[in-house]
C-alpha cells in the first residue's frame, strides 16, 4: 500500500480506497459525508486507510454521492391526508440530524401508468430508498420494480408480506375485533361496518376483526349491513345513508376509519338521529378528526407516527456496512373509548 506522501504521485480514487478497504464506493461515500449508519469498526478501518494513502474526496463527486444516498422516498396513494401527514413526521424523526431528506410523491394504485411512473420518480431522482405505506405497499409488481432497479424498501401492511428486515405489521383485524366487542359488549346486537375499498387489504383485515369480534360475543354481521366506503368522508356518508334506512335499522356501527365516521356522524344528524342515544359509532385510527368531531369519536388508535419511524429505521438499516433489522417490532392497535358509543335504548333492544 503506498504510503501518504510517498513516491508515487498518482491521486488515489474512491475506487482505489474502496479496494483497498474491501468495500463498496458506497460505504466509501457513507463515511466521508459521516453516515450514522456504519459499524465503527468499518468506519475506523476505512478512515485509517483514507489517512494512510492521504485520499482526497474530489467535492463535486461528493456531492453527487451525497445527493443520491441521502434522498428517501415517501409514495402513497392513501386519501387519508392526516394518515400521511402522522406517517412524514414518524420518518421526519428518525432521519432529523442525520443528512437524510424526505421527498413525498402521491400517486394513482390504479392508473395504467403507475409502475413506468414510479420508476421514473426513483431514477430521476437517485433514491437510496423507499417508505411504502398501504395500498401500494401490498402491490406485488411495485416489489417487483424495486427488485429488478435495487432500490432498498419498506413496508407498512396490516399482514406481513415480507421479510422482517422489510416489513412494518400492524394487525389491524386486531383493533377492529377490539371495537366489535366493545359494541357487543353495551349490548348492540344490529351493527352496521362501512369497510375501505376492496382493492385495500386493511379493509379486508378490518372487516374479518369485526367479524371474529362479534363471533367471541356469539353474534354475526348480517352481510345486508355491510357497505364500502373509499376511506373518505363523502363515502361515509353515502354508506351511512344506505345503512340508515334499513329495517330494522342498526343501532351501532363501525367504520373502517375516522374520516367515514365522520361521514356517519353527517348522515345521522341528517336522519334527526342522536349519538350516542340513538346510534353509536366507532372509528378506526384516532386521527385529529376524532376529537373534533361531537360527540367526541371512539375510535381504534393505530399509531402512524410510530409506523412511519419504524419504516424508516428498518430502511437505513438496509444501508451498506449495516446489520438488517430482523425484529418485528409490534404496532398494538388499542380502542379509545370516548363519548360516541353507549348502550342502546331498551325499545332498540
């Protein structure tokens, strides 16, 4: 190896100092620009083979390095704009201080151009990788993408569908058992669920948590009180008014998220129905709306913010030179009980 200010007068590259070291160009790169994500060991041997050949990293080569390891992608095609919000400040709190910066991209599940797009955004803007919160996180062929281009991922589902070291699990069906027994256990036997899209697998989780919720009280969902909603406020209410109007008329109902019972709330004031006197609702998420809302929502608390955290670290974790995350770190969902939910009247019963 020759030594600093030896004879030879060739400029060592990174190229040359990542041979030497034994590692890639981007762990070289990960310890000039002081990445938090090296082992010491690794860090201190490459420093000491810097020092030893006198490398000088050219700064406009820095740069460029720097610009495309450090940028994370957010993509989403989640209407729920809190949802997304709690999910930036999660990421936001692990990559603060670190050189990291977050870029966020809505999209279209469903357009036809959604794959070419997405590797567009990817390419052109050099990502080191990828947060995927649902639905596009259960897209097999997004996966795919990211496998055939090598861009590191991870994702957010209500099952697990992938490794460890990949996924955030937040076992929804969980949480929606949990409201389904708190309805069961005031004594509603006619509940109504407004589930998400079916093109969601959080809908399809949700759905089968109420349904087991009710089954551990010895009742059913009557598949007559059951709509779909689009996890907005405007299919909330829409679902509502079908629900609504049924004979008899189910005296609870249960929403797939806090934005359609929001909706559910319009739609019963609208009906000259009282919550909780004449019906009682439960949401799912525990987003800002349900405490907004009057009376104030009972709802099922998932933490995004804590989601979006996990997702990140178990993405920088994917960084070269790194041990890979392989614990599955539990997201409890658990019912906020407020002022939404009751007994129902005797006549009701």
């Amino acid at each position: 190896m020759p030594a600093k200010g030896g004879g030879d007068n060739k400029r060592m590259t990174i190229n040359d100092v990542a041979r030497l070291a034994n590692v890639s160009k981007k762990t070289i790169s990960r310890v000039i620009n002081n990445s938090p994500l090296l082992k010491p060991e690794t860090r201190e041997r490459v420093m000491a083979i810097i020092e030893e050949v006198g490398y000088q990293p050219d700064p406009q080569a820095r740069g460029l390095a720097f610009r495309r390891s450090f940028l994370i992608g957010l993509i989403y095609d989640n209407p729920n704009a809190q949802y997304v919000i709690d999910l930036q400040q999660g990421i936001l709190d692990v990559i603060r201080g670190s050189g990291y910066e977050l870029l966020v991209h809505p999209c279209q599940r469903r357009d036809p151009s959604f794959l070419s797009d997405i590797r567009k955004f990817v390419e052109r803007q050099r990502l080191f990788g990828v947060v995927l919160p649902p639905s596009v996180s259960e897209d097999d062929a997004l996966i795919r993408l990211f496998e055939e281009i090598d861009c590191p991922y991870a994702r957010i589902a209500a099952v697990s569908l992938d490794l460890p070291s990949r996924m955030v699990v937040t076992h929804d069906h969980r949480g929606a058992a949990e409201a389904a027994r708190h309805l069961a256990d005031f004594g509603h036997k006619i509940i109504g669920h407004i589930s998400g899209p079916s093109s969601s697998r959080s809908s399809h989780e949700r759905h089968r948590g109420v349904s087991e919720g009710l089954a551990s009280r010895g009742l059913s969902l009557d598949p007559r009180y059951h709509a779909e909603g689009g996890y907005t406020f405007e299919s909330g209410i829409a679902a509502a008014r079908q629900l609504l109007v049924l004979d008899p008329r189910p005296t609870a109902i249960f929403a797939g998220n806090d934005e359609m019972a929001a909706g559910v709330f319009r739609a019963a004031r609208e009906a000259g129905l009282d919550i909780p006197r004449d019906l009682s609702v439960v949401g799912f998420d525990d987003s800002p709306v349900a405490a907004k809302v009057w009376p104030p929502l009972t709802t099922v608390r998932l933490p995004a913010r804590d989601m979006g955290a996990i997702a990140a670290r178990k993405l920088l974790a994917q960084e070269p030179g790194t041990a890979p995350d392989l614990q599955e770190v539990p997201v409890a969902p658990a019912l906020v009980v407020r002022q939404s939910t009751a007994a129902p009247l005797l006549s009701q019963q």
